[in-house]
C-alpha cells in the first residue's frame, strides 16, 4: 500500500470513519494502519484533500482517536484499499 502521512479533519459520514483522498474513487474502503502504533482502522473516502504537500490521507477525528495520533496531530501512516 501506499505510505505517507496521515492528518486529520472533522468529517461526518460513514459512521465517523471517513477520509479524504486526493485520487481514490469516492466510496472507497481503506485500511489505514499507523506505523508507529500498528494500530488500524477502516475508513471510506467520501472528501477530497489533503491539500498539504507530503500527506496522503484526512482521516475523521473518530478515526485519528482509533488510529491513536489525534493529539499528535499527524500518523506516518500505511494505506491498504479494501474495496469499493
């Protein structure tokens, strides 16, 4: 999977677990797994962004308390595409 940096924004849908994403389709199911945690959430992409150089992924603060980085603020993270 692609790896790369891993932010956060507020975003409601898909139960509090949804994402943005630069290029994947809308509706996509995406394994995040932060890599210096090994926790790991699933997320569904429903946004478009991030819109900051280096990052690959805006996970919802839901996710980023799952994924354990929400004080942290950014995760190097690890991106598995599940399925549409």
């Amino acid at each position: 999977g692609t790896i790369g940096r891993a932010s956060y924004y507020r975003c409601l849908g898909a139960g509090g677990f949804c994402a943005a994403h630069r290029s994947l389709p809308m509706g996509t199911r995406v394994r995040v797994t932060n890599l210096g945690n090994g926790a790991i959430a699933e997320v569904v992409i429903v946004d478009r962004g991030p819109f900051i150089g280096g990052r690959v992924i805006d996970v919802s603060t839901r996710a980023a308390d799952a994924l354990g980085f929400r004080r942290a603020g950014l995760a190097r993270v690890r991106l598995d595409v599940i399925g549409p």
